[in-house]
C-alpha cells in the first residue's frame, strides 16, 4: 500500500494492515483505533513548538501502551505521542513505515 496522504489513508491503512499483524497486536490495535481527531502536540518537551496532528489511537483502560499513534499531515507520515510526567504531550516522528510498523514499535 502506497504511503497515506491524507487522515483518510492513514485510517483505511490502518484497517487494511490490522489482518497481517501477530494476533495480540491485532488485538490491541483494534481495540485502541479510533475516530481520528485533530490534537496538538508538541515536538519538544519545553512546549515551544506545537503540531497538529491526527490521534489514531488512544488510551482505553485495558493494556493501553506508553505511546498513542498518531498521523502527521504535513509529513505524510506516521508518529508517536507520549505523554510526559508533567503532563507535556510530546510527539515523536515523523517515522518511516506503515500503520502496522508503529503498532511494532510500542
């Protein structure tokens, strides 16, 4: 599948990726995906530079990672968001690779 351009993309992506991962990370991402929605984040963990990105996955109670994946339009790629201890949410990426590569990495 060719690289996401849009919220649209990454989102069927990441439906279409969810069959090839191993079961428990099938799993987990079919439980944490959800309606995507605009956030912003920040790229450093001073909170001097903020992005809009947008939230694919997100943190439901039940074996949540550290790490929620998000889609960055501006890079047409994916990323991590990480919520710091003072509540700083940072985002990491862009990353290269797919849907199922982020749901790898957490």
């Amino acid at each position: 599948m060719a690289d996401p351009v849009s919220v649209e993309d990454a989102i069927a992506q990441a439906k279409s990726q969810l069959q090839s991962l191993p079961e428990n990370l099938r799993v987990w991402a079919e439980r944490h995906l959800i309606t995507p929605r605009e956030v912003t984040l920040w790229e450093d963990p001073e909170r001097t530079k903020p992005i809009k990105v947008w939230l694919l996955t997100d943190h439901i109670g039940d074996k949540d990672a550290s790490s929620r994946i998000v889609f960055d339009p501006a890079a047409k790629a994916f990323g991590l968001e990480m919520t710091l201890e003072d509540d700083t949410e940072w985002y990491m990426g862009p990353h290269e690779g797919s849907f199922a590569d982020m749901v790898r990495r957490l």
